[in-house]
C-alpha cells in the first residue's frame, strides 16, 4: 500500500485516467475525495463493494437452498 500525504486541492493520479482530489479534511478526520475517472470505471467504496458481495452471495445461496428443497419436497 501506498501511503501519500496531501493537502486540501492537491490532486492524485491512478494511472493516466483516474485523479483523486483531496477536496475537504474535517476536524473529526473524514476525508473528502474527488474521483475523476472514465464512465467504464466503476468506483465504489471498498465496505459498500463488499457489502454488496455478501448480498449476492447470501441471495445465491438461499436461492439454492429453496430450489434444493423444492426438489426434496417433489414440486420440481
């Protein structure tokens, strides 16, 4: 991991396409950032990333669940 220190405005590069912009610090030590990156990129917080991981996983695996009982119970 690459730990950089910036002020408020200074900007970051990700590659030749993505720049983060450190837009605000609170006193309480949220950072704000700007993300400028290309419409095919996706960008999202890594915790609501794997968030919506769980939710798909867990929706996958309950949808098998019924589908196993189903088959158990005769009804498919």
């Amino acid at each position: 991991m690459l730990i950089i220190r910036s002020l408020v405005g200074e900007k970051i590069m990700v590659g030749e396409n993505i720049c983060l912009t450190i837009c605000e610090v609170s006193k309480d030590k949220t950072v704000r950032i700007g993300v400028e990156a290309p419409r095919s990129i996706r960008v999202l917080r890594k915790e609501l990333l794997d968030l919506l991981k769980e939710e798909n996983t867990s929706a996958i695996w309950h949808g098998n669940a019924l589908d196993l009982m189903e088959m158990l119970n005769g009804k498919n």
